[in-house]
C-alpha cells in the first residue's frame, strides 16, 4: 500500500462542477472526455502548452474504452529543476482539464500572441481533485497498478445532467459518504453561527500535527492589532490545517445550499484585552439537517455507508503516521461485529499486536468521532453505529511505532488534568521539517500552543509574540516574567552560539528598553508586575554543552537566571501545576541555570 498518498483529507479545491468535469474525463465518450481530446488538448499544444510526448500519452489513456490512468500522469510533475512556475507547462491530465485564475499572453505555433486565463493549474492542486473525487468514492484507486478508474457513482454522476435532480443525489451521496462533512454538519446542527477557527477545533485528531486550529482569540489579537497594510496577510496566514479543512467542506455544502454563511462581529477576549472583527461565520439550512438525516438512515432510508481510507487515518505530517493510522483502523476493525467495553478494546487489539492502554484507545477514539465517524458510548460499551467501506489493513510489520509516539503515549498516561490536545507540543518540538513554509508553520505552532499551555491552562498572563525581532512567547506570573524560545529539533538542541547571543539582546532590550535598541517595544507586553526576569529555552531534548550557553547567557546579562526544558518535563510540570501539587510560583525556583529535569 502507497500510504504516502494523502488520501482523505483535501485543502485545496471546492468548486463541485469541476470535481464532476474531472470525474467525467474517465467515462469515454462523455462531452468532457471527447472535448478534452479534441478540443483542450489540441489547445495546449497549439500554443506549446504541452508537450509532444505527454500530449500522445494523454490522449492514448482517454481514447480507451475502460480509462485507467496512473496517478503520475493525471496530477503530473511539479516546476522543472531550474525552472520557474511561471514558465511550466501541463504535465498532468487533471491540469489540462481545469483553467488556472490568472490572465496570460502565450505566442501560438505560427507565433501570434493571445492573452486568455492560463489554461491548466498546477500539479498540487490536481492532486487536491484527485484525492477528492477518490475520498468521495467517485473514482477508484487501484493499489497495484497505482492507477484510477471511475466508480459506478461517478458514472451515475458523470451521466447526469447539469443542475439535475440526479445530479444532487449523486453528489449527496458521494459527500455523506466522506466522514468529515457529516462531523461539520453535526458540529453546526449542535450550534449554529460557526466560524472556521471554531470548526476546526473541533475537527480532526486532537494534539496532532496535521490537525492544528488557530485559537480564535489569538486571530482576533493579531488582526486587530495588525498595521492596515499587514491586515490581508494576518488573514490569509494565520490558520491551522484543521481550520483549512473546515473552510473547504463548509464551501463544498453551501453549494448543496446545506449550509450558508454569512459575516458576524465576532468578539474574543485575549491578555485581559477584548478585541473584535467581522469574520464568516457557518450555518445548517434545512436541507443540510435532512441531508444528516440522511447519512445516519432512519427506518425509510439506509444509512450513507462511510468511506474511510487507512491514509485518512493520521496526516503524513505527524511522526509515525502509519502506526498511528492501523492502530485507529484496527479499533473500527474491533468494533465492527458488536459493542465493547474499554477492557474487551484493549484485549482485542491483541490480536492485530497491538498492547495499548486505555487512555490511549479512549484519545483515539474520540478522534475517530472527531473526523466524523460515529461512534457511541452506552453503558460503558462504544459502539460503531456507521457501515464503514474502502479501509483495509496494511501488514502489521510496515507500520512501526517510533520514538515520538512512544513519547506521547508515555506522556498520554500521566496527564489528568491537561488536555491531551497540548500532547502535540511533543510533535511540534520534534518536527523534522525542512521546507520553508512548513517549517515555518510548525515554529509558529510550537509557540502558539506552548503560550496556551501557560495562560489557558497554568494561569499564567502571556502572548506569543514570534515576529521577526521579537522572542517567540512572554510568560509571567505576580513579580516573575520569563522570556520563551522555542525550539524545534528531531536530534536534540545544544544552544549554538547564535541563539546565545539572540536572547542575550532579548534580555538587554528588555532591562534597556529604548527604542534606540529595538522600534517595536516588545517588552510593553509584560505585566507592569514583573520584576523579575528570567529566560527559558523549550526543546525536544537537551545535549552538548548546552548548559555552558546558558551560563554564558547569565554571566553576558548580570546574572540574569535561565534554563532549559525538554517539552515531556513541561508537561510533567504543567500537570503537577494544574492539579495544585505545586504552585506558579514554584515553577521558577527551577531556573538554577541548567536544564530543568521534572520526572513524575
């Protein structure tokens, strides 16, 4: 099984009359197929949109009578090594189909110029119609042959007419079908006026990276007091994965009329401060309601069986994936033939060599729940009330438990009284992501969510702040403030150098405070309590000579104390703190200068 495909679990496209142009193509004959080949393709080459040898491959698949296509060739390749996205051409079948949104002037074969939209998008997008169309069940994917073919309800919808009845049912049945629309109608038939960061918290697996929601009240902070010209980024960046997910299957059932939105001033308090904006808000019409009604069944109507991919099951993101994902498919194996309690879970899973304990199995159970699948609890029985299709297992032996998880499940077990969600600061500390933008994201989550630990659940006052020339989190408690930097590293944090030296002018800008140091007066966002300061650097785990940097941080700022802490001690810590086994104030008579080590 490829389960580095990302079936499952879709950002990027929404508009369902192209999903339905792209499952079309397959059925040989129809409009779409017959226009592509005769019409689109000829176009691209006219204009050297394509090339030769892909234009005669492309055309060789969608000429067959039973059109199976491999993955590579329907969402094609990325931008050429040394090239630019500008000057790439379509690679990829799904591409051709659909016309970027940028307008373009392009130099035909006889070399006269025309200006028209860019008529293909890239290979990231096809690939989000492609996982579509497969989560939905309206194409099938081949494991073997890594190809794809239309299914029976993507011929039903491929053969229907425009703005048909046929067409509604078909594509009704192919979105119930797909776990995580049912679990956003629920959330707004419990509640309606949502708005994605509120829908995204609530959707996904908690504490994992992946499914990462923004907290409202730090949106509304950072919009609010965003510059005018900084407001449009704020808006555009500021979201996690989970609130992506809830926007797109929002917009995919407002065009059902399912569910409609609308803009509401919403308020959010954050740091004793109240802040407010207009933001789009969701929620259920009445066909939306009988749409649910629909994929639960009642005694005139089945229920919509629910397709449920092994790589839906976790995000490629977070660290052993796979393990992760047989172990939830092997609980919905369990629970198929007939309710159980905790203990017949738990012995079950035995049989797919699986020794979890129960604070683990009830965590992923609730994430199941969590991405739409329903699953009750009656009398301390947990029963899977959905048919469910399209999961098979992978061999035990391919789908390993790494360290990360062994640490979160080490962890999982001694927190109870903080929420399992900040069980991903474990994943976010030891992200291994080299990419730029991604590893950008995560930094930016470590920090948001290591200052929720502190203020949602330790009661301290703090903000992430994260911003160039600007430390990552401040913390403070009574007289004692802290400086936080956080640090992501899979092979462990020694405190180079550099880092030294970066927090040594945090300290000194903060004991200073001139603008003549630093413009943007950070330090402003300490409580005008705080006497005290004290510096902290947050990590995967500590090695080197680490604490001779934390010394030198100290000797460089008048004795200023430090520390360092690996993010299972903070967890420890924080639960001890949350549970009234020590106080706030205990927390900082921790800062001797070195790591701070807190079994529990």
């Amino acid at each position: 099984m490829d389960n580095k495909k990302t079936f499952g679990w879709v950002q990027n496209p929404g508009d369902l009359s192209k999903l339905k142009k792209v499952v079309s193509v397959f059925l040989y004959d129809s409009k779409e197929n017959k226009w592509l080949r005769n019409e689109k393709l000829p176009f691209l080459l006219k204009y050297s949109l394509i090339s030769d040898g892909d234009y005669n491959i492309f055309i060789g698949y969608l000429s067959s009578q039973n059109i199976a296509i491999p993955n590579k060739i329907l969402k094609g390749k990325g931008v050429a090594k040394g090239g630019t996205r500008r000057d790439s051409i379509c690679t990829g079948i799904i591409q051709a189909i659909i016309d970027g949104q940028q307008k373009r002037t392009y130099k035909d074969d006889k070399g006269k110029s025309a200006t028209f939209k860019k008529p293909f998008i890239d290979d990231w997008s096809a690939d989000g119609y492609l996982r579509w169309a497969i989560s939905c069940g309206l194409l099938e994917y081949d494991e073997k042959s890594e190809s794809c073919y239309i299914s029976d309800l993507g011929k039903t919808l491929a053969l229907s007419t425009d703005g048909s009845k046929e067409e509604y049912d078909a594509l009704s049945i192919a979105l119930l079908s797909y776990p995580p629309v049912c679990r956003i109608l629920s959330l707004l038939k419990e509640k309606d006026e949502q708005t994605k960061f509120e829908l995204g918290s609530q959707l996904g697996f908690k504490g994992e990276l992946g499914f990462t929601s923004i907290p409202q009240e730090v949106y509304l902070c950072d919009y609010c007091e965003a510059l005018p010209g900084e407001k449009s980024k704020v808006r555009s960046d500021l979201e996690g994965d989970s609130d992506k997910y809830a926007r797109g299957i929002a917009s995919w059932c407002s065009q059902m009329k399912w569910v409609e939105s609308s803009r509401k001033k919403v308020t959010g308090s954050y740091r004793k401060k109240q802040y407010s904006a207009n933001l789009q808000t969701f929620s259920i019409t009445r066909l939306g309601e009988k749409a649910l009604i629909k994929a639960k069944g009642n005694s005139s109507n089945p229920k919509v069986p629910k397709n449920v991919l092994f790589q839906m099951l976790a995000s490629n993101k977070t660290s052993g994936a796979d393990y992760l994902r047989y172990l939830r498919a092997s609980i919905i194996k369990v629970l198929e033939p007939s309710p159980k309690s905790l203990g017949q879970i738990k012995e079950a899973l035995k049989g797919y060599q699986l020794d979890i304990d129960e604070d683990t199995i009830i965590d992923n159970i609730q994430g199941l729940v969590s991405i739409g699948i329903n699953i009750t609890n009656h009398k301390d029985k947990y029963k899977l009330e959905d048919k469910i299709e399209k999961l098979d297992l992978p061999p035990r032996s391919s789908c390993v438990k790494d360290e990360v998880n062994d640490i979160v499940d080490r962890v999982r077990v001694k927190l109870k009284n903080i929420d399992h969600k900040y069980l991903i600061l474990i994943s976010l500390a030891y992200s291994d992501e080299t990419e730029r933008t991604k590893k950008n994201s995560d930094a930016r989550d470590f920090e948001i969510q290591t200052a929720e630990l502190f203020t949602k659940e330790l009661g301290f006052n703090g903000i992430r702040l994260g911003e160039s020339n600007k430390p990552d989190v401040l913390i403070s408690f009574g007289a004692n403030g802290t400086i936080i930097d956080n640090k992501s590293y899979k092979d462990g944090f020694n405190i180079p150098r550099v880092t030294s030296d970066q927090m040594i002018r945090y300290i000194n800008e903060n004991n200073q405070r001139t603008t003549q140091l630093n413009p943007n007066e950070w330090w402003k966002n300490f409580d005008s309590s705080v006497s005290n300061y004290t510096f902290l650097f947050v990590t995967s785990f500590l090695k080197g000579s680490f604490k001779n940097q934390i010394e030198y941080i100290s000797n460089a700022t008048n004795g200023t104390r430090g520390a360092a802490i690996n993010v299972e001690s903070l967890l420890y810590i924080s639960e001890d703190i949350k549970s009234g086994k020590i106080k706030q104030s205990d927390f900082y008579s921790e800062f001797k200068n070195d790591e701070i080590v807190y079994p529990i």
